[in-house]
C-alpha cells in the first residue's frame, strides 16, 4: 500500500494514502477534538472542533474529512487553531441548556468532555434557546431538541446505518434543526425504536424511554413477586459502566448486584433463548420437510421486526411466529412460573435487563400478553440498570459471585451466543443438525456464520442436505438482503437479521461509547462464555426438557403456540399523518 510521510506538530508520521489526519495524529497520540466525528460513521464536518492549520493552506481544514498528503506540515495548537475551536465550542454551548445535573449523559457527554478539554470558563455569547418541545411518543426514545448540537450523528446513522431515515434535517442557517417528517412525533414516523441514534448522540438530545422508576415501585412494594432477566449480551457490557474493560465477562457479579438491589429471583434470559432454539429450531425442520415457504427469518430482535413490518411487509409469512427470547420467558414468569411455585401470577412482576432499546416497545405490544397479563412489565437497558446499581452504591467489579436462580436460569452456550450477531443461526444449527440427523456435531462451533460484516453467507451440509444461511446485523445491511431475496436473486433455507450493528452487543441501550472496535472486544467475551459452559447446545438444556416434559408437551404443540408464538401485521410508515 502506497505511503505519505508528512509532520503533525513537529512530528514526522508515516501513514497509508488515504489516512485522515485526525487519524494520523491519532497515531502518535495527539487527542485532537471533535463532536460530529464518529468511527462508525463518514466525516461530517458539522462542528468544526477538529480543525487544523495545514502550512500554505490560507484555510483551517477539519482533520475528520481532510486526507493526508506526502510533505504536509500540520498545526494542531496554534493560536489560530484554539481561537476558532473555542468560537465554535461557545457557539454551540450558547444554545445548549446548562442542566448537567439533571441530564441522562451527565459524567459521559462528549460536550461536556470537549468543553474541559478547551478550558470552557465562560461563553461570549447570549443563550438563545433552541426551539422545540420534549418529544415523548415513543415508548422506547425520547427526543429533547434543546439539547441537541446539530452534530448530525443520528441522522447519518438512521439514514446510512439502518436505512430508516425517521429523523432528518430540517430548515436553513441558523435556524436548521433535527426532526421528523412532517413534524410528528417520532412514534408516528418510521422509526423502529432500535437505539442507534441514542448510542451515536454525543449528549443527551436522545435517550431511552426511563423504566427506572417503574422498577424502584414495584421493588418497594411488599405485595410484589419481582423477578428480573438479564440478557446474553448484559453480561459482556454492563462492567463498562463501572470502568471495566471493553468485553469483561461479569455474569455472577452480575446476579450478586440484582439481589442487592431486592429482586426476589434473578433468572437467565439464556434460559429462552434456548427454549426459542426449540421452537425455532423445529420450525425450520418442519418447513424443511413439508417443503413449505422458505426462507425462514429469525423474530428475535424487535426493531427488525419493526421493520419488516413497516418496509417489507410482504415479506411477513416468512418471518418466524416464535417470540423473542424476553418476551417467551415473560409468557413463561406467569404461568410455568407461577403455578410450580404457587404465586398468583397477578403478583408477578417481570422486568428484563436488555441491550436494546426496541424492548421497550416490544414489551406493551398488544400481542405480548399470553399470560392473561403483560408478559414483561419494565424494560430497563443496560445503561438503565447501572444507575440504579450505583443509586444504591452498588460497586459491580468489587462483588461476589453468584448463581442465577433455577429453574430459569438454566442454560446452555447456545443461548449465551444469542448476544453476538450470527449467535442465533450458530444455535439453531446445533440443534437442527443433531436432530436431523441424530449424530453429534464433530464441532460445534460454526464459525462460518461468525464475523462482523454486514452480511454474511454459509452453506452447512446436514446429512443429505446443504442448508444455505445468511446473516445480517445492520438495517441497511438488512435491507440489501431482503431485496435479493424478494427479487428471487438468492434463496436460502434460513436468515438471521439482527437490528444492531453487532447484534445485541451493539444494542441502542448498551454503554457509550460504542464502536466496531469495543462490539468486538464484546462479541469475543460472548464466545468466551460460551466456551466456558459445560452444556452448549440447546436442546440439551436439562431445563427446557423439563419444561416441555411438566408443560408444553414438545416443540411447536398447541400450548407452546399459545405462549410462545404470535404474529405480526404490515404498519403504515407515517401511521397518524393526516
């Protein structure tokens, strides 16, 4: 690859054609500033913190955007430099409330992290409020537009990350804005709850709907069963939060804080995603050998099936009727549950700790309610989860460890992989594999299937079969498969889609910040745990045996159906726009 030599501050660098020079400053640990720059994104260039005075260019240049080239010689720290960084920055704090204290990203704003890099001590300028009201349609987002920055993170990523485009830019100059189409509220747009836009928001513009307090009443309340879930992906995330490492596995912690914090059993939300590896899994063996309508597509990630249901609807009688793994086990908390240990089901409150945002609206769907009752009463994200650990000064890292409660927190390495993009395809293969064919798998670890990119193709050969898969993590990414296969371009027998880049691991309510270099660092502790557990195929789950033994008969019987099954319908994109 060809190279460019050039000088940053005196240094003399070496970097592929091509480099920016934030990039390259990067290289020899010069922290330059920025806002609008994301690693997952392309340049911006909308908040002009990270410009630079390049010898012989009469203009600052924003080193986000601008590429190196052979004999440049780069200013970071001039004068000029700090003077046009701290107008910018005054700039925007002129329009943005001072209300650390009482926002969701006090002590992780990059604002605020900027503002103390530069020195910020008073700002020139008269505040001049930005326009617009606290938007709270959505049981899952929420948009405060007083306190965005105009950094346009959000709307790349919903316009190039997820191909949703929910929100966008609106007006001219000065007066220029994010918003909706047609000024709606964001539930009544095209968006599909998945977070992605509140992960890439550099302050507190965008934040998940609270559930904290919800949670707090029912812990408080002496009448309350409350029982909690956590899923695959929490254990590999939620140690980021109290300063661990990017991928420290802190499972039995984990559970050692969920009981600090009063609830009455903490269960494993692997524990169902086994039970969907069941159900799923003989699903697609059925469709296989009735030669029925193939491909089969995964159901468990709720801003996917947002999705489907708003952009290709068409495309619904493929999508498998099996719930996703929290909403199973909320079904499970109030009947399974509640009869083996003698608890009016009316008593039970059921929460989960999820990556994810889309949880949130997946939890109050109408069709979530199998049990006579809403299956999940509160959702909280792992972020949410951390705040109130530390409300009660609860320090994860320094704490015991424990068990999860049994039975529903009995579980394989198949459920555990469900957090990685690729995990529930990697799963269901175990299973169908052995069943098909009724030989063990010589290895269990379908790497084929594994990776980081956008969309991933497999062929497994299964007795006489060769079952052909594919993966995508991504909405666009998703999108782009989903046009193949309604072209008739490619087939396949099975598809996972996951909306997050990543999977679970990248979910809209894991810790910021997220970027492809920590959702790896995740995605390897997920496989870690898997590795590290005796049983790792879900039909081997002792568990779940019991409970089609005690309960639901066999996979896919009537009873399964009625608990753990449901369906989806077609959504307008603009729902309320008249």
């Amino acid at each position: 690859m060809e190279a460019v030599t050039l000088t940053i501050d005196g240094i003399k660098v070496i970097v592929p054609k091509g480099t920016t020079i934030l990039d390259a400053a990067e290289k020899i640990n010069i922290k330059i500033p920025r806002l609008c720059y994301h690693p997952d994104l392309p340049p911006i260039s909308a908040c002009r913190l990270c410009v630079v005075e390049i010898e012989g260019d009469r203009l600052l240049r924003t080193s986000c955007s601008w590429k190196c080239q052979d004999g440049m010689n780069i200013t970071t720290r001039s004068k000029t430099v700090r003077d046009s960084r701290l107008m910018a920055l005054e700039l925007l704090l002129s329009r943005h409330p001072m209300l650390c204290t009482e926002c969701v990203r006090n002590g992780s704003c990059e604002l605020q992290q900027v503002a103390d890099q530069l020195g910020v001590r008073e700002i020139r300028f008269d505040y001049n409020e930005r326009k617009g009201t606290i938007d709270m349609s959505s049981p899952a987002i929420i948009r405060d537009p007083s306190k965005c920055i105009l950094c346009r993170r959000c709307v790349t990523t919903c316009e190039l990350v997820q191909s949703v485009s929910a929100i966008g830019m609106e007006g001219r100059g000065y007066d220029v804005w994010v918003d909706t189409p047609f000024g709606k509220g964001i539930n009544d747009a095209a968006c599909v709850a998945c977070g992605q836009c509140i992960d890439r928001c550099p302050v507190g513009s965008l934040y998940e709907a609270d559930h904290t307090q919800r949670v707090w009443a029912a812990l408080d309340d002496p009448t309350k069963h409350v029982i909690v879930q956590t899923a695959p992906a929490v254990r590999a995330s939620i140690g980021e939060e109290f300063g661990l490492a990017a991928g420290s596995l802190v499972t039995d912690k984990l559970v050692t804080a969920l009981r600090m914090m009063g609830f009455d059993k903490v269960f494993d939300t692997d524990f169902t995603a086994d039970l969907t590896i069941m159900e799923e899994g003989y699903e697609l063996i059925g469709k296989i050998k009735n030669g029925d309508k193939l491909p089969l597509l995964t159901s468990c990630s709720p801003g996917w099936i947002n999705f489907i249901e708003r952009f290709y609807p068409d495309l619904l009688d493929h999508v498998s009727s099996c719930k996703s793994p929290q909403q199973m086990f909320g079904a499970l908390a109030k009947t399974y549950y509640a009869e083996k240990s003698g608890i009016d089901p009316k008593d039970i409150y059921s929460v989960s700790i999820m990556p994810c945002t889309a949880k949130k609206y997946e939890c109050q769907r109408p069709e979530m309610n199998a049990s006579g009752f809403q299956d999940v009463d509160a959702v909280l994200t792992t972020r949410e989860a951390a705040v109130m650990m530390k409300q009660l000064g609860i320090h994860l890292p320094d704490l015991p460890e424990d068990e999860y409660d049994k039975p529903l927190g009995i579980s394989t390495g198949a459920g555990v992989i469900f957090g990685n993009t690729g995990g529930v395809m990697e799963a269901a293969l175990r299973t169908v594999y052995e069943v098909l064919t009724e030989k063990p798998l010589d290895n269990i670890e379908i790497t084929a299937v594994r990776g980081m990119e956008g969309v991933r193709k497999a062929e497994i050969q299964i007795g006489d079969l060769k079952v052909r898969g594919a993966v995508a993590n991504g909405l666009a990414n998703a999108r782009s498969l989903l046009e193949k296969i309604s072209s008739g371009e490619e087939d396949y027998h099975f598809v996972e889609i996951m909306a997050c880049p990543g999977g679970c691991i990248g979910g809209g309510g894991q810790p910021v910040p997220t970027s492809s270099e920590i959702r790896q660092k995740r995605m390897e502790a997920i496989y870690r745990a898997d590795r590290g557990l005796k049983i790792r195929k879900s039909h081997e789950n002792p568990a779940v045996l019991k409970l089609y033994e005690e309960f639901l008969g066999e996979p896919n019987s009537h009873k399964a159906h009625q608990l753990l099954h449901t369906h989806y319908s077609a959504k307008s994109i603009y729902e309320q726009v008249a």
